[in-house]
C-alpha cells in the first residue's frame, strides 16, 4: 500500500477540491487521508484504487458528491484516471446522501494507469451540489446517552457499567472491526483490541475447519473473512460458518469441531444473537431489505434447540431470543394483521400484541424473562417499546435517534443485570446510545 499522505512531504502532493453549482472563494470540500491500495475487481485480479475521506468545512449540506482522480508521474505527465463516490464502511457507494458541514465520509475511486510509470502525485477533485439542510432530530428522553457516532456494529457487555463495540463493516469477521471500550463511570472510550483477537492464528483456522475447501480439503485462508467466526459472551466454544455455510463449534484452539446444522449453502447468514442463557444463540438468514428473515437456534455444544430452519416459520423482522433458546420473538403477519409472536419448536404460537411491523433492518427483540423490548417505527420515528408478558401491558418508553434507511441496519443488546439497553446502527447516521431501563416496564 502506498501512502500519498508521505508522499505529500516528499513530492509536494496537490489535492484539488471544487463544486459545481455556485461558484465558491474556497473549496467546501476537500480530499484527506488519501491513500492508493488495491482490491479484488471480481475476475481473480486486482484493481487501483484511490481511497480516503471527504470533509465538508463549510456551511451548508452537500449532496451528490463525486470524485475525480488524476495520477502523475515524477514528470508531472498524467498516467491514470479514475472516478469514484462516498461509500460506507462495506465499501457501498451512497448515492442519495448528504454530507453535512463539519463531518468527514469515506470515499473509494478505482482508477487506471493507460501510461507506464510509477505514481508520484494524485489530483482529487471532488464535486457536489448545496442540499437542503437536515431535518430536524427527533426529541429524545434525558433516559437516552449518546455515547459514541460511526458505525457500530459489534458489542459486548463486560459487567453493568462497562463494555466494548466495535465500528467498521457489518459483514466484516471481528478482528477486521476497530474495538474500543467504554466505561459507564468516567464516561470515556479507549480503543482496544479485543480480547479474543489472539486467539486466532493460522493453526486455529487450519485445526478448526474455518479455511478448508470442503470439496478439496485445501487450506484457504480467505474464508476465513466470510466466516462470522465469534467467540460467544458466555460460552467456551467459538462458533463459524464453513465455505458451505455449514455451522459449527470448536475449541477456543480450533480443536474438536462439531456440525450444527449443515444445508445452508443457499443462505446468507448476518448474524448470531446470543441469549442470556450461557452458550445459547440463535442464527438468522436473509438476504436483500424487505425479504423474510430465516433462523433457528442451538448452543455450542451442538444441540439444535429451535430447527431446522426450514421447519419454522419465516419471521418479517429478525428475531429475538428466550433465555433457554427454545422460543423466539418473530414478527408475523396474520391475513390483515400484523404483530409480535412467541412460536417455539413444536408449533406452539402465542401472539403477544399487534403492530405494524418494522423491516428487517430494525434491532431484534430482546427477551428479559417476562419482559419484551421491541424498537420499530412509531410516528416517523424509532421508538421503544415494552411488552410485559406476565400482564400482557404494552407501553412506550422513549423515542429513539435511530435513522434506518434500507442500507443500514440496527442492533440491540442488554446490560447483564437488565438496566441498560445499546443500541447502534451503521451507515451513515450510525451511533451508539444507552437507555436506561431499569424499573421502565414493571417486572
């Protein structure tokens, strides 16, 4: 990977901004963190690309934001063109977002050498349009602590006053995550590497199974990436999908692996939700926004406890689930209505309230014995919500910043002790907030 950064201070690096529309004294927008690297292009080989952030100092929004790239040789002859977009942190371009005055967005340009020499100086020109400024943020409850922005995908409770999560790509494995810790207390995050990040080593991944081709036996460490390897919150045993999306457990060292459920090679798992029971998960399926959620649930030491998959119904939202992991929270829809369901292994199905039911995207239920969280829509906003299931009451804690957009996705987790409720979401207005919620919903 070549720095341009340090070629900056060697080779005098130029970074050109401009903006159509309007005409401007000075550049709104300006290419930073610039770096030239490479990437699959999809047919076994590579491709340039130029990659950094966009940082709007100006005033106002900007919308429709591309960029242009122009490479030089040391004889200041152009050599390569490319053109690129912001993107997400999976590498997404986001074309219908507006970056707002202050904040920076990564962005990705592939570009071509059509000449023969070595790189020695990048042009960004970066081009985009006035947008309207942003709504309005919805009014949100004093119960309700902003406690970091970006893209936080990942976390895990260390006790009820501290945790870790992690920003980055929601289809990244976790070493690929940028982890930090947060301490309730002194209010303050550190970054850290996780725990379990030195637990994986290539003999881990050859022991285990994670990077063999099953039709071959060979070893390739690139499956490795698309594995959803975890290390459970409160088990021994790691859990991973193979190259066929088989899912198994093994070792901490990658020893004594065992199958979980296999046939999977036509699903597209996102994701493990663990229970509060102690190695206890449930793994969901889907594919693009809006289509039905798939999932069953086991424990690491192989047991299936809700399955096979395709033996329960598919859920309209992803699934929340009970402590012993024999029951699921799922979002169905009955005829003309719509609602939240307990359904187990053996067909047993009790509805607990009706509502309109919010997509795929949206935090999963979470299960606190007889108490219910459900995050959805509720009057152009997120919302939480409680259901209590020993006396059947539904009440609406506070509103929500969460802002999902079809790209984007949000996630849920309880403090052990059931005080606090994190929330996140990634893409572009991703964050991380905490709720208290002790003593909101009755017991």
């Amino acid at each position: 990977m070549i720095s341009v950064r340090s070629l900056f201070l060697s080779l005098c690096l130029c970074l050109c901004a401009a903006l159509t529309g309007s005409a401007q004294q000075l550049p709104r927008l300006a290419a930073i963190d610039i770096e030239i690297t490479t990437q699959p292009d999809g047919f076994a080989g590579e491709t340039r690309v130029v990659t950094g952030e966009i940082f709007n100092h100006g005033s106002e929004p900007y919308s429709k934001i591309t960029i242009s790239i122009a490479a030089y040789d040391s004889a200041d002859s152009l050599i390569g063109e490319g053109f690129g977009f912001l993107v997400d942190a999976c590498g997404t371009a986001l074309l219908e977002f507006d970056l707002s005055p202050g904040l920076t967005q990564s962005f990705s340009a592939p570009f071509e050498l059509f000449a023969e020499g070595e790189v020695a100086r990048i042009q960004a020109t970066v081009a985009g349009e006035a947008a309207d400024p942003p709504a309005r943020q919805p009014l949100v409850a004093p119960a309700v602590t902003h406690i970091a922005s970006g893209e936080v995908v990942m976390l895990e409770w260390l006790d009820e006053t501290s945790l870790i999560y992690a920003v980055g790509c929601d289809e990244a494995v976790f070493t690929e995550l940028e982890w930090r810790r947060y301490d309730l207390n002194d209010e303050r995050s550190q970054d850290i590497s996780h725990p379990d990040a030195a637990r994986v080593s290539p003999a881990m991944l050859e022991r285990s199974g994670v990077a063999m081709i099953t039709q071959s036996g060979a070893y390739d460490p690139q499956l490795y990436y698309s594995s959803r390897l975890t290390f459970p919150p409160s088990a021994r045993r790691v859990v991973f999908q193979n190259d066929l999306h088989t899912i198994f457990s093994a070792e901490p060292d990658g020893s004594f692996p065992r199958l979980i459920h296999d046939k999977l090679h036509q699903r597209s798992l996102r994701g493990f939700n663990w229970s509060r029971g102690e190695g206890i998960f449930l793994a969901y399926y889907f594919g693009a926004f809006g289509e039905p959620v798939h999932y069953f649930s086991a424990d690491v030491d192989g047991r299936v406890l809700m399955g096979p998959l395709d033996a329960l119904p598919p859920s309209e939202t992803v699934p929340g689930l009970t402590d012993d992991g024999r029951s699921a929270i799922v979002g169905l829809r009955q005829g003309e209505t719509s609602g939240y369901y307990l359904i187990n292994s053996y067909g047993g199905r009790e509805r607990l309230f009706e509502a309109d039911l919010p997509g795929n995207n949206y935090p999963a239920p979470v299960v606190d014995g007889q108490l219910v969280y459900v995050i959805r829509p509720i009057d152009d906003g997120a919302a939480l919500q409680c259901f209590n299931r020993r006396t059947g009451g539904l009440q609406r804690i506070t509103n929500l910043p969460l802002r999902l957009v079809r790209e984007s996705r949000g996630f849920a987790w309880l403090s052990p002790g059931g005080t606090r409720l994190a929330v996140a979401s990634n893409g572009t207005a991703g964050g991380l907030w905490l709720v208290d919620v002790a003593g909101a919903c009755g017991a």
